[in-house]
C-alpha cells in the first residue's frame, strides 16, 4: 500500500471498525432496528468515496481516478472483511439480529449447515457488497474529482 493510500485510509477504515463493533453492541443489547440500521457500514459506502475523492484531489495526484479507485478497492474489501467477521459469528453464537436470519438473507436458522453458515451466505454477501459499493463508491468519487478538477482548471486559467 502506497504511503498517501494508507493515510487516506486510515481514519475511514477507524470509523468503519467502531461502526461495526458499535452495531454489535447494540444488536445483542436488543437495541430497535432503525436505531441498528442507522449504524451499517452501508452508509460508509456513500460518503467515504467523498472524503477519498476530496483528499486525493487536494493530493494533486497525477492519476486522481487511478487513486480513487485503488483506495476504494482497499477500503470496501477491508470493511466488508470486517461485516464477514460478523456473520462467522452470528452462525457461531446463533445471533438472531434481524439482518443475521435466514428469513431475510442472513445465515442463521433452520437448515442452515456450516458450509453454508461460515461460506456461502457470507462469501455472497462479501462479493454483492464489494461489487455495489465500488460501482456507487466510484461514481460518487469520480463526480467530486470532476467538479473539483473544473474548479481547479478554472482557476488555474484566471491565474494564467
């Protein structure tokens, strides 16, 4: 990992741990759901690509898109490892938070065998979530280095 990529990382990769370990908390204290929904990594998705986007435009990086895309890449497999702990032990301890049931696409219930429990349902999960939040995390990035790279040029060519 290039040393600008690790700094860019290093805070939202922070927040991202304490959100998870934080929505556990209050899962297994019976917290409501709209309070647990409220605490998902999910919404990370939508506004780390921000912060990357910004800092590497402040960087003056030579290959902005290049960068915002390797820093997404990083941040989304490192948070959704994180999100795939969790389901290894909510099929461990049987957890039955909502988003870990079988009814609605998690990997604890009825039928559900380790295979499944500690891979499949998990492996899933991991390869959707990576998948979505690149394409939202690149989209949303690539709009704020666009804006900011107008800006730039636009006063670079007031100045010149």
């Amino acid at each position: 990992m290039a040393p600008d990529t690790g700094n860019r990382l290093k805070w939202p990769l922070i927040v991202a741990a304490i959100v998870v370990v934080l929505r556990i908390v209050l899962e297994q204290l019976g917290a409501p759901d709209s309070i647990n929904n409220l605490l998902g990594v999910a919404w990370l998705h939508f506004l780390v690509p921000f912060y990357l986007a910004y800092r590497i435009q402040s960087s003056q990086s030579d290959q902005p898109y290049r960068a915002l895309f390797k820093d997404l890449v990083l941040y989304t497999l490192y948070t959704r490892l994180m999100v795939l702990v969790t389901y290894w032990m909510a099929y461990l301890w049987q957890w039955q938070s909502p988003r870990f049931l079988l009814a609605r696409g998690g990997n604890v219930g009825e039928g559900i065998g380790p295979f499944q429990g500690y891979l499949v349902i998990p492996g899933t999960n991991l390869v959707v979530w990576i998948v979505m939040a690149m394409v939202i995390g690149m989209v949303l990035g690539s709009i704020l280095l666009l804006i900011k790279g107008r800006g730039n040029r636009t006063a670079d060519a007031d100045a010149g």
